[in-house]
C-alpha cells in the first residue's frame, strides 16, 4: 500500500508530541483514528514506529529514522503545491478569499478598491465555506486569504491579523421566553437547545457553543454546516445560537430576535492566510482589511 502525505503528518504530529491525545488535538481529529491511521502506517511499513504504555509514548529505532525523512517529505509537498497554486495564480491573476459567515462590515468594496489601485488587473473571488473546514479553506488550497473567526488551528502553518473584536450575542426565535429581554445573562441559556457547528469545527464549534465560559457544556439538539442552516434551525424553534454583534445586523430577519449576552467574552474576526505564503496580492488584502476596520494597525499575530 502506498503512503501518503496525510499518513506523514499523521506520523510526525505523534512524534512530535510524543502523545496520542495531544497530536489528536493539534490535527483536529479523534485519537481513535489517529490511533488507526498510526497502526495502518506500521502495517504498510510492516515495522512498529513507536513504543506504546499506559503513560508514554516513545519512537522505536525506525520511528526515529523516519521522522527526518517524513518532515522533509511533507515541506517539499507544501513546496510543490505553492509551485503549483502559483504558476495558476499568475495565469489568472485571482485571489480567492475564504469566509464562513457574510463578510459585511464594508470590508468588500473597501478591499476591492484596494486591489484595483494596487493591483490593476487582479480580481477577487469570494467562496462561503462551511463550518467542518475550521481554516475557511486555507488548509486545501482552496482559498488564498480567509475572513476568519478565531480561534483557527495554531499550528504554524497559518498567520492572521485580528480586525475585528465584537460582543457575542444570541439569536432566538421570536417568540421565545427571552425574546422580551434587552440584554441576555449566560445563565439564562444554561438549559436551552443549541444549534452546534460540526464536530470537525474543533476548538471552533466549542467557541460559539459558549462552553468556554459555562460551568456545563451546551446542550447540543443539532448540528449546521452554515450560518445560513443554523438561523433556518433558530426560526424554526429547534434551538439558538450564538454570534457576533456585526453578524447580527447583517442577518436581520423578521422571524429571529438577536439579544446581547452578559458573561461572555468578545469574539474576534481576523483576515488570515498561508505563513509562507509571501506573494503581494495576498498582502494587499491582509494590509486592506486591516485599515479597512482598524485604521492604520492592527492585533497581529502568528500561530506557532
């Protein structure tokens, strides 16, 4: 059987973290199939890459001469795709920005007009992606640049500007017990149904679950792939959701109330990209969404 790259990655984030539960975490995936991915690669390399107990993880003698080896593999694949994207970018002189929710807050025409004075022929194109992919497209190429809700996976492979920093507030059927209120405490949401994003989401769905500031997880009564689904779940009355400020406004509907929530801490919107990817264009609209919503600067930061 061959091996692939994903087997690689699989195998360096283990040999890396020495912990199965750890590099679960970092690669977004259950350490059960973490586990399975681990032991396929053993079989068809029909030798054991780590030694195994109940409290560590350690490489065998073949662990340790492949992991060399797959790191280098895995850089000169990320070198030959960025070969390719860019000799198709260049042909076609599009940059494709990636966003999960409705962009608004006047950031398109802001950077569209960017691009035009900086980079006369270059064109956007903007693609909805849903929640599962926690990158906003980032990771399989299909998107240059994101409009990203944080957290995004902090592996190094990603860099990203904070533009935005908004109250998070609930949506609520209309006729909901809470619809009356003016301002929502998080206590209040305790029992209620949540809409969740998927479980592929990560740290994501775990975010606007609100279970990073409840004493006990959110009850979960559905999952959406898009902001579009869950607000079609909220009118219907299967349950609420959480988001932003910002997007509230954007998704006004009359069969949906949005309410402020007390006990939360603010969401932050950032525009992120590829960290090694250097190309002028993708800089162009990293520096314009930044003046665009935080004037000259804005929160830099670099996963890592």
């Amino acid at each position: 059987m061959d091996v692939h790259v994903r087997d690689l990655r699989y195998f360096v984030a283990v040999a890396e973290e020495l912990s199965f539960t750890r590099a679960a975490h970092r690669l977004f995936i259950a350490q059960p199939s973490l586990s399975k991915q681990i032991r396929r690669l053993e079989t068809s390399l029909q030798v054991a890459l780590f030694e195994r107990d109940h409290r560590a993880v350690a490489l065998t003698a073949a662990g340790a001469a492949l992991l060399p080896q797959a790191q280098r593999i895995i850089e000169q694949w990320a070198v030959a795709q960025s070969a390719v994207f860019d000799a198709v970018t260049a042909q076609h002189t599009t940059l494709k920005v990636g966003f999960h929710t409705r962009i608004g807050r006047g950031l398109i025409p802001h950077v569209t007009a960017r691009m035009a004075t900086s980079l006369p022929g270059w064109k956007l194109l903007f693609r909805q992606v849903p929640w599962s992919d926690p990158t906003v497209g980032l990771s399989s190429g299909e998107v240059d640049v994101a409009i990203a809700w944080l957290p995004i996976p902090d592996d190094g492979e990603y860099s990203w500007k904070v533009v935005a920093s908004e109250e998070r507030w609930v949506a609520l059927p209309a006729g909901h017990r809470l619809a009356p209120r003016t301002v929502v405490p998080l206590g209040e949401l305790a029992d209620e149904p949540f809409v969740a994003l998927p479980r592929s989401a990560g740290p994501l769905r775990e975010f606007w679950l609100g279970n990073d500031q409840r004493p006990a997880p959110a009850r979960v009564v559905a999952e959406a792939e898009t902001a579009e689904e869950s607000l079609e779940a909220v009118a219907s009355g299967l349950g609420v959701v959480l988001l932003s400020a910002g997007n509230a406004e954007i998704y006004q509907r009359d069969d949906i109330v949005y309410r402020p929530v007390t006990g939360l801490s603010p969401c932050e919107l950032a525009v992120a990209w590829r960290a090694k990817d250097d190309r002028r264009a993708v800089h162009v609209v990293v520096e314009a969404c930044t003046r665009c919503l935080c004037g000259e600067s804005g929160t830099a930061s670099s996963a890592g």
